[in-house]
C-alpha cells in the first residue's frame, strides 16, 4: 500500500468511502464460474490504492477476453488471492486488525461498488453489510474506470437531499434499467448511468453525518 495512504490513516484524513471493482475470468468445465483475475480500489479523490492482477485460486478455462482484455500472460506473476485478501482487508479497515474493530466499524471504511457482493464472494470475503454501499450501475469494463464511475456516482447520491433519494429510487425501481442493453449502457455517458442507477441502500446522505452511528 502507498505511504500516501498510510500517512493519511496515521493523520486521520482517510477517505471516508473506497470504490471496489473486479474483473472476473471463467473456470470449471464450462468456464461459467467467476474467478477474480484483477482488482482495482480507488479512494473518494479518485486515487488509486491497490490496482493488481489476481491469481485464481483453479485453472483458468475462458479468459473471456472480449469483456475482461486478459490472456494467460497477464496472470502468470499474478498475486495469490490469500495476499490480495490481505491487502484489501487492510485498506478497508485503516490498517486495524478486524478482531479490534468497534462493533459499529467507525473505523473502517464504506466500500462502494457496481455489484460489490458478488465481487467480495469471488475474493472470497466478507464485509459489514451496513458498510456496503451497492448496486450502483455502470457499462464500462474496466475495473479502474468502473471504480471512478462508480466513485462519481456515489457521492452524488449521497449529496442528495434525503426525500429526494427516496422519491428517485421509487422512480428508478420502477424505470426498468434491466431492460437496458449491456450495449446501450456502454455508450451512456457517466450522467445518463446516474439518472438511471438504484441502489438496495437509499440513506446516502446520512453517510455525511460524523456522528451517525451505523450500527442503531
């Protein structure tokens, strides 16, 4: 992890919120199961923390190349996946051991993502569910400018005025954005995507609030 980092958690600057985004590989007979082959976190100034290639855990059967951009090479000094964990653990809990950790979690950071459960489930980790920030959407590929985008998106979300984030996630829920084409939402701009994104967590302002307490 970079000092930059570091010296903001010993400062008490860290960044209140990460972006998460994987990037998944096939494996099995059928290359159907999803394998994180990459990784990136980016903080609320859009810096990047750790941005690395993973190594899975079984053999690669698809690397899915049209989608992911990966091939055998890009894996072959990959990092193990029990070294990823470990590097991610200690990003999001500010370098604190977890069995330390108050049970509120005021120490550790919100993690926000485009489909951030199943993203943990292929790293093969757990996270607080009410430090989980989800379901926000984007078409984009690439697991840095998913962690921008998805950054962008929410802290918009969280600026918005409390009844207005519920009244835009009755509307957005019954917009239909399944019913949008991975093809059409690769060619909206970062705007669009956020005039039709939902989330599962709709009190983003309170995420503004220094004495709210996550945990009541």
């Amino acid at each position: 992890m970079s000092g930059s980092i570091m010296d903001e958690m010993h400062n008490g600057k860290a960044q209140k919120a990460v972006a998460m985004d994987c990037e998944m590989v096939g494996g099995g007979s059928d290359g159907s199961i999803d394998l994180c082959a990459r990784v990136c976190l980016v903080d609320e100034a859009e810096n990047i923390i750790l941005h690395t290639y993973v190594q899975p855990q079984i053999p690669v059967t698809n690397y899915r190349y049209e989608v992911t951009g990966l091939t055998e090479d890009h894996l072959r000094d990959a990092i193990p996946l029990n070294e990823v964990q470990d590097k991610i653990k200690k990003i999001l809990y500010n370098g604190e051991s977890v069995g330390r950790m108050p049970p509120d979690g005021v120490k550790a950071r919100l993690l926000v993502g485009h489909d951030i459960q199943h993203d943990l489930n292929c790293l093969r980790m757990k996270y607080p569910g009410f430090l989980l920030r989800y379901n926000i959407q984007s078409g984009i590929h690439d697991p840095y400018e998913d962690c921008i985008s998805v950054m962008r998106l929410y802290k918009r979300m969280r600026g918005q005025d409390h009844r207005q984030v519920f009244r835009l996630g009755d509307e957005k829920a019954s917009s239909g954005f399944d019913s949008f084409r991975s093809m059409e939402l690769e060619k909206k701009a970062p705007d669009e995507l956020y005039e039709i994104s939902t989330s599962d967590y709709k009190c983003w302002c309170l995420d503004l609030t220094k004495d709210y307490n996550p945990g009541s």
